[in-house]
C-alpha cells in the first residue's frame, strides 16, 4: 500500500524535528556541563574560550561546508557532520586539559552546524514550489577561497583571545604574548582586506554585496543583538546556581527558555510578516522590548532577592521572545532585494555575523570577567581570613564556590561578587545595544503587497486581459468611438 503525499510530508518533517530535537537537547547538555569542565582543570573563567573559537569557525566554515553538500549529496553531507558531531562529543569524554576540551568543542560545533544546515535545506526542498526557490539558492553557494578562510579565521581568533587570557597571563596585559597575538591578529585581517582587494582569484568577502545599505543594516542589527545576548550568557547558569543556588537542570530550564522563546515567537512572526511585511518596524519593535529586558537585567542580576529572581525570569522570557521576533526579521529584510544568485550569499552574510557579534561578546565578557571578578572577590573575602591560593581556588572553580553552603559568609561574598561583575557585564551588554538599533533603520520597510507587486513585475496587456471578463475585454482593447 502506498502512502498518501500527506502522510509523506508528515513522516518527514516528523522525523527532521525529531533529529533536531535530539541535536539541541545534546547541544543544551553540552552548554550546561561546560562551567563543570572548564571548572575541573581550574578555568572556570575561560568558559568564553570554548566557545569563541568554535563559533569563528563555524561562521566563516558554513560557507565551505554548503558547498561541500552540494558537491557530494545531501544524504553522503549529512553522514559526514553527523560523524563529525560524534567525533566532538568522544574527543570531550577524553579531554584532559582545556585546550584539548576547547579543540573538541570546535569539531562538535562544526558538526553541530552543518546537521542544521543539511536539514535545513532538506525541509525547505520538500516545501510547497513557490519556496523552493530559498533551497536551490541555499545549494548553490560559490566556491570559497580557502585561503580567505584561513585568513580571517586565524587573524580573528588570534586578536579576540588575548582578551580572555590576559588576566591569566604571569604579567597580564603587559605580557609579550598578550601584545604579539593582539598586534598577530590585526595585521592578518589586514592581509585578509588586501589580498581580497588585489590577489584572490575567488573572492571570500562578497564586496558587492557589502556595498548595498540594506545588507548592512540586517547584518548589523543581527551582529548586535548576537553581542548583546552572549556578553551575559556565557556565565548566567553558573551566576543561577551561585546566587539563587539552583540546581544545575533548573539553571537550564531557565536559560533555555531563550531557545523555547525564540522559537515559538519565530514561528508566529513569519506567519504575519508573510501577511503584511514591515521588516524594519518589527525588528524596531522587538529591539525595543529586547533592549528594556536586557537593562532590567542591570538590576535583577545585581541581588539573590527572590523578587529578583522572578523579575530575571520574566526578563528572559521578554527576551526570548523578542530575539526570535527579531531573527525572522532581519534575515527577510537582508532578503530585501534579492536575486537567486545572491539570495543564499545574502543568507550566509547575516549567519557569519551573527556568529561574529557571538565570538565578540565572549571576548568583551571573558575580559571583564577575568579583569573584575578576581579583584571583587578578594575584596569580599579580605575579613575571612583566606589564603591565596584558597581564593584562587574559588575564583577558578564553580564546584569549589557551590561546596561552600548558602548563607554562609564565605557564599554570600562569592554571591556579592557575582553581582558586581554582572552589573557590569549587564551594563556593556546593554550600551552595546545600540548596534542593533543603528542596523535595523538602514533596513528598508516595504509591505507584503509592495513586495509581491516588485516579485510579479510589470502585468503585460495580454495578462490584464486574461483576468477581465468578456464583456469588459473588449473595452480595455478597444478605443472609444468618438
């Protein structure tokens, strides 16, 4: 018996969303146990390092890695980062230092991504026609310049890691290190510009495409709200678990909710924005509820008051929410304009510098991090009678300040300490806001019936007529008599 093409299209998008969910629920243990790892080899600090890497790579990679699926199949591309998402999770079990842990992160986020993107592509081919057109763009991004790629991945982590480290340095920012990565890193972006400019036969950076207005803007709002989210995030289930002394799954819960939120508010806004459009009042529009949350957060983050935590909680949803609203915004207003061939470039623009803004914010929150919290803390324990190395084992440990019991003098000055450092985390998370703001008025705001009149084009004569009645084409054809 065969199946009904209903009942295909069920099987099959039930099982892409039951992949996905499997993905992310990996995904979201693997962010939970990151502070518990960073913090057995006593680098609970470097949790921004983890990450910031992975997220410059898979940004400037997911180009090289579409092209990749195009090249063998959709079926030999997803086998290969499915096999490269588990090589990451076993290189983790087997780490024994932060660097090995910070290598397995990379390969997993590599995998991690290029499963979304092969799914992606594989849903939206089974679409209705008139969306195909976004599949065959997303299969046929230009061959990528690995020498740009290099490039830029190299010189981008070599000047945003210092950041992170510095503080960890025998001398800090005085080091020589610290000085050779920082100066290492901005004279390879600068070769990246000049051979794009000038030598390569392929070029990585799109130039044409950086030149038009509205790309920049849905590029910068998304860069934006990206800086903003993981300046924060980096260390908020860890500050969950410190102040409000919740469990490592109910910090979870809670941080998730981001992910929960912005899916379902995802949803709902591509439903009306394919109804009536205006990408730029609604990304206007959720940026306003997202930069209120973000600076309410200066407060709530400050205190373990239970009143605080609640005000947190509704924080996070607005947040969520407001994220996803935005997200399905800017990535039509990027769209603004858009031909076949460009169409999946344009895409590929908004998603590195959203992976950018992220690897950005974790360098801004691991230097405040690293630069604040050691010297607040020790400011708190100064009457507890500690050694040094006792204080540094708690700064570097979140086994080590969760052993010491709530209530506890040695608690609540670890509790003071995390307030301090994320008001000013908040703080910078909360001015940097204004990048998405400046981003999303450079987009253009066009109706739903603007925009499917410039889709359709000019109606010829012959199609205006096929549309009239015969009693009233012969009106239209004919001129009137005098």
């Amino acid at each position: 018996m065969e199946l009904s093409s209903t009942w295909l299209y069920a099987i099959t998008y039930t099982g892409a969303y039951l992949i996905l969910f499997t993905v992310a629920m990996t995904q979201h243990v693997v962010t939970a146990m990151t502070p518990y790892i960073t913090s057995g080899f006593s680098s609970h600090s470097l949790i921004p390092v983890t990450s910031q890497m992975a997220f410059i790579i898979l940004g400037l990679v997911s180009l090289a890695l579409s092209r990749l699926i195009d090249l063998w199949g959709m079926a030999e591309g997803f086998g290969l980062t499915v096999v490269v998402t588990v090589l990451g999770l076993l290189l983790m079990m087997f780490c024994q230092n932060v660097a090995m842990y910070t290598a397995a992160v990379v390969v997993y986020e590599i995998g991690y991504g290029g499963i979304l993107y092969t799914l992606l592509v594989f849903v939206t081919d089974q679409a209705q026609p008139k969306y195909r057109p976004m599949a065959i763009a997303l299969t046929k991004v230009p061959y990528i310049a690995m020498i740009g790629i290099v490039l830029a991945c190299v010189g981008v982590t070599i000047f945003l890691l210092p950041f992170n480290l510095a503080a960890t340095g025998l001398h800090g920012w005085k080091s020589a290190s610290t000085i050779s990565m920082i100066t290492l890193g901005l004279v390879l972006l600068v070769l990246l510009v000049l051979y794009e400019c000038y030598i390569a036969p392929q070029k990585f950076l799109p130039f044409e495409l950086l030149r038009d207005r509205v790309v920049w803007g849905a590029c910068l709002s998304v860069f934006g709200v990206q800086i903003t989210l993981f300046c924060w995030f980096s260390y908020f289930t860890s500050q969950l678990q410190v102040v409000h002394n919740m469990t490592i799954g109910e910090a979870g819960y809670l941080a998730n909710t981001n992910y929960v939120g912005t899916g379902v508010a995802a949803i709902l806004t591509g439903i009306a924005m394919q109804h009536l459009g205006r990408a730029r009042t609604t990304s206007l529009s959720a940026l306003a509820i997202y930069t209120l949350s973000t600076g309410m957060m200066i407060q709530f983050t400050s205190s373990s008051s239970e009143s605080a935590l609640n005000g947190m909680i509704a924080c996070q949803v607005l947040i969520s929410l407001s994220s996803g609203i935005h997200a399905v915004s800017a990535y039509i207003g990027v769209l603004d304009g858009a031909s076949p061939s460009t169409l999946s470039m344009r895409l590929a623009l908004a998603y590195l510098s959203s992976m950018i803004g992220a690897s950005i914010a974790l360098a801004i929150s691991g230097a405040i991090w690293t630069n604040v919290f050691p010297a607040r803390l020790a400011s708190n324990l100064a009457d507890m009678g500690l050694s040094p190395e006792e204080e540094t084992r708690i700064y570097s440990s979140l086994i080590v300040q969760l052993s010491y019991g709530p209530g506890t003098p040695i608690r609540n000055a670890i509790i003071r300490s995390y307030g301090e450092v994320f008001r000013t985390i908040m703080t910078a998370a909360t001015a940097l806001s204004v990048v998405s703001w400046v981003g999303a008025i450079m987009m253009r705001d066009i109706t739903a019936s603007e925009r499917d009149a410039k889709e359709r084009g000019p109606v010829s004569m012959h199609e205006r007529e096929s549309t009239l009645s015969p009693g009233t084409r012969s009106e239209v054809v004919k001129p009137a008599e005098k």
